[in-house]
C-alpha cells in the first residue's frame, strides 16, 4: 500500500514512555468477529533499547548479528514475520559518540539480509535517546539516519521541523505516522507513541498520548485494521494507563520500550479482552516472540514467550557479524588517531579488578552495586585536595549515566573501552547544598517505580533500608569518615558532590530529581571535575603501584529482599 509521509512545519507537543515485559506468556483476546475466514496466524519479533552493535559481555550476548539469526530461524518456512523496534538505539554508546548512530542503522540495514533493498516488515518508533543530540544543528543529523534506514520509522506523535532537518533526501519515505500492512491475509495496523521527556529543539512532541492512540486507531480501524499494535516508548505505568482509558476501543498489544528488564502488564477491559503491554531486556538481551492469531470469527489471541540471545542459545549471523567486526575496527582507529594516541589505544591496559565489578542493569538499576558505590566514594574522595569550608558528606549519581550494562569479572584487564563503556556520556560533578528534607525526597523518587530505571541512585556517605514490596525506606543516616551513623533530619544541611544531570536543572527533566537545584551550589574552580578522568586517574593510580582495584559492597543500601547482605545500620 502507499505509505502516508508525515513532514509538518508546526510543532506539537508529546510525551512517551517505554514499558516493560515479563517472564509469562499471556493470551490476549479481542471481541472483533469477521465470519467465513480461516484462522490466519502471523509472528512478530520485538525489541527496544539496544545500543550497542557488538552486544555486551564481550560480545557474548545481544548483538546485532544475533537478532539476524534469529529473525532468520522464525522467518524460516514461515514468511509471516514482523520486526519491531520501541526505540532507543542511536544512542549512546561509544560509537556512537563519534558515528552518531551511523553504525547502528547500516547494522540494522542487514538485519534481513545483506543488500536486500527496504525492509517492508521491519518497523522502529522514537525513544527519547534518539534525540540526545538536542541542538537544532543536529536536526539534519537524525534526518540523514532516517534517510538512511532501509525500515520504516513511526513518528505518531512526533513532528520533526522541515526547515531544521534539511537536508534530508527522501528520509520521508521512511517516517511514517501510521501504517496498514497486510501479513498472512491479516490487515495489521501500527502506530507510534514516544514519551516526551527529551524534547529537541527540530522537533515537537504531542504529550496528549490518548487522544494520539484514539486519533491513530480509529484511522487505521477505518481503513480495515483487524489487529492494532501500538509500538511504544514511554513508562510501563503509562503504557498501562492507555490500555485502561481507550479500554475496548485501544489496541490490542503494545509493544515498548524505556524500561530496561522484560516484564509485562495486562489490563483486563471486559470479560474477553485482556490486552498487554510487552518489553524485553535492553541490549537484546532477550526478544519477545509473539504469536498471533486472527480465529475463523475474528478474534485476535496473541501469546508471548522471551528468546534469551546469547551465545549459549543463538549463533552469530557470520555476514552481520563481520560487518559488525568492520565498525569495530574502524572504532579503535579513528578514537586513536583523534585523541593522538597510538594505535590500539583503547586496549592498552590501565588498570585491573580482583573482584566482580557489578555493571549489569538490572543490577545497577535496582541495588547498591560496588562499581556504583566506587563510583559515589571517588566523587566525595575527589574533594579531599580542594579547599572547602566544609567537608563533602555526600556522593550521588543516577544510575543511568552508568551504562556499560554488563559486569566485568575478577582478573580482567581494565582499559579504556570499559571506561568509555560505564561513562558513555560525560559526567561533570556538581557541588551542593542539601537540606535534609531535599535528600528525604532523592531518596523516595530513587526507589519509586522500582524496576530497574535510570534514576535509581548509586550513593556514598549515607545508608537506609529499602522495603523493595512496599516500596518504602527508613532510617536515612549518614556515615562520616569515622563509621558514625547519624538520622538524617529535615533541618540538615548537606554538602553534596552530585552529577551534573541530576543537579543542574538546565539539564531538563533531571532523571526526575527537580528537589536538586544550583541555588546553593559551592562554586570549587573554574572548571566542574570530569568523573570519567577522575575515576580512569584513580585505576591508573593504582596500577601505577602494582595494585589491582578490589571495591567491596559497602552495604549502605539494605535491600530487603537480601537479607544476607551486610548492612551497615545493623552494626
């Protein structure tokens, strides 16, 4: 069918949210009833948030020439298969920062085939990573991805600025608002929905996320629609809210991203229809496999399971994978001769770890992990040598701008692809007061929504307990030098060494933490310390002394559901 382009001139305004998937399978069931037809079945792959080519634990999960092979094994002696992708893929990843998002888009070019001209059944939405470069000189930056992209771009409630993303040669043939495609006799309408917490100054995002669905859905319903997919990037939470309001009359799956672990969410909207919102793991480590199934009468069931990609389960696509080992290459060289270092710079050995260093998200996201809390503690350490009035008591960092998504085992050789890897985007500390109150409330939105988000902080010079099912916390304390423990009062005042991000409100959003401000920021130098230097000194330190980095679990942090673990206010 001719593809609907969607350029427009105004702007909106929009907000997205990525979900989550589980472990479960779940049936959904639609009351749609078209009579006489055989059953008619068609499958669809889904992911969100991959950001890097090579995969993660040393290439030995994810990657894209693993979603190549699979997308093969599912397509064989079965032509019916749909790709989609809930955004978050440009960035960030260190190669990103120096291609843009170049190499993920020619890799995702291949995930059917090499020079196989466009893929009509592979299908991406915005995640608000698309836009992180946000100026509008990058405005025909993103448009030259989209104009590179051999797949479709669903743009619902996202409006790029024509003038702003010019030069852009036919990017529209891919960005498309909404789409009716035809899989196995079953008309199968898509829309888009991207959550709008990054906001680029080319484009305009319609927060309006129900009157988005309702307008899109009743288009693509009128032009025969049989089933509806909403391709989504917004939090699960919000993903659940449009099943609930459009009720009969939503779609019957959402497919989403921003949350970073598989789970999912089912809405039960009348006694037959039940319909979810699906995620799965970011960085691929796991897929959703769906099955869909449109009955003689015309109801839609449509099971789910997760497809673990890693080495064990999935072998590499050898062509996508060369391809891949090509960026690679060409990676280490340009970032050498740009920093005019030598060649092979990112692998020269800086450092080394005796101990596990947990990075992994799900993980880092949701607990106290010791990389998070070396992290913390050099943030406060990075101080010592500067004269204050007063000593820094505090350390806090999201756990978002901690990215390497995987852990690195005891005896590994650190280098600068693992530092790059953890500070994918630069990391500035601030210097501030806190009252008491301020820290009470940090600490109530780092648990809120507790499913492994970015805002989770890592932390040093304070300790609590964390109630993980009552999503609750007690006994805020801070710890001096000494080990003393002190209860945290609203009336405190706090020195705190605080990421940039989260401190600085002209950051947006702040991963949420709007309590912080620069009303009482301590001004220390002319220049804000680089965490990504400072932490890469204090390995090379180290190193310099024939010493290996061995960071312990503090236990500040006292999950309830691991009881096992030290904690510190059990002393």
């Amino acid at each position: 069918m001719a593809k609907k382009t969607w350029l427009k001139l105004t702007l909106l305004a929009s907000v997205l949210t990525l979900g989550a998937c589980s472990n479960l399978t779940e049936k959904i069931e639609s009351s749609q009833s078209r009579p006489g037809q055989e059953k008619r079945e068609f499958t669809i792959l889904a992911v969100n948030d991959i950001y890097n080519i090579e995969g993660t634990d040393a290439g030995k999960s994810g990657g894209m020439a693993r979603l190549r092979t699979l997308r093969e094994q599912l397509s064989t002696g079965n032509e019916n298969v749909l790709l989609l992708h809930a955004g978050d893929f440009l960035f960030p990843s260190s190669m990103s920062s120096q291609y843009k998002g170049e190499q993920m888009i020619d890799l995702m070019n291949q995930l059917d085939g090499e020079n196989s001209g466009f893929d009509e059944r592979f299908y991406v939405t915005f995640g608000n990573h698309e836009f992180d470069k946000s100026t509008k000189k990058y405005g025909s930056m993103l448009a030259k991805r989209i104009e590179e992209s051999d797949f479709y771009w669903l743009g619902s409630n996202v409006v790029l600025n024509e003038s702003a993303t010019s030069p852009a040669l036919g990017f529209n043939k891919s960005l498309i608002k909404n789409d009716l495609i035809t899989i196995n006799g079953v008309k199968v309408g898509l829309f888009s929905v991207t959550t709008d917490m990054a906001i680029p100054e080319y484009a305009a995002i319609d927060n309006n996320y129900l009157t988005v669905a309702r307008e899109n859905i009743k288009a693509l319903k009128e032009q025969g629609a049989e089933v509806i997919i909403a391709l989504t990037h917004l939090r699960i939470s919000e993903d659940a809210e449009l099943l609930k309001q459009l009720g009969e009359n939503g779609p019957d799956v959402i497919f989403g991203g921003h949350e970073h672990n598989r789970q999912h969410i089912c809405v039960a909207i009348s006694n037959k229809a039940k319909p979810c919102v699906i995620k799965a793991d970011a960085d691929l480590r796991s897929a959703t496999v769906a099955k869909v199934t449109v009955s003689s009468q015309g109801a839609v069931n449509i099971s789910h399971r997760y497809s673990i990609v890693d080495d064990s389960t999935i072998a590499a696509d050898e062509t996508v994978a060369k391809r891949t080992e090509g960026w690679i290459k060409r990676y280490e060289k340009e970032y050498c001769d740009k920093h005019q270092q030598e060649e092979s710079c990112l692998l020269k050995v800086i450092g080394k770890t005796d101990v596990d260093l947990i990075a992994e998200e799900l993980e880092i996201r949701r607990y106290e992990t010791n990389l998070g809390a070396a992290v913390a503690d050099i943030m406060v350490s990075a101080f010592d040598d500067i004269p204050l009035d007063r000593k820094v008591q505090i350390g806090l960092i999201n756990s978002g701008s901690l990215r390497l998504n995987q852990n690195i085992p005891a005896g590994s050789e650190l280098n600068n692809w693992y530092i790059n890897g953890i500070f994918q985007y630069p990391v500035s500390v601030r210097l501030i007061e806190l009252s008491g109150k301020q820290l009470r409330q940090a600490i109530s939105h780092s648990i809120e929504d507790w499913t492994g988000n970015g805002w989770w902080l890592q932390s040093s010079g304070l300790a609590f307990r964390h109630d993980v099912k009552n999503g609750s916390f007690s006994d805020l304390s801070l710890i001096d030098d000494a080990g003393n423990i002190t209860l945290v009062k609203d009336d405190d005042v706090i020195v705190a060494a605080v990421s940039d991000y989260i401190a600085d409100p002209r950051n947006g959003d702040q991963d949420g933490y709007t309590m912080f401000n620069l009303d009482r920021e301590i001004v220390y130098g002319k220049e804000l310390i680089d965490l990504k230097t400072t932490v890469t000194n204090v390995i090379k330190g180290k190193w310099a002394k024939g010493e290996a980095i061995s960071p312990a679990l503090p236990g500040r942090v006292c999950s309830s559901d691991r009881i096992s673990l030290p904690c510190v206010l059990d002393k």
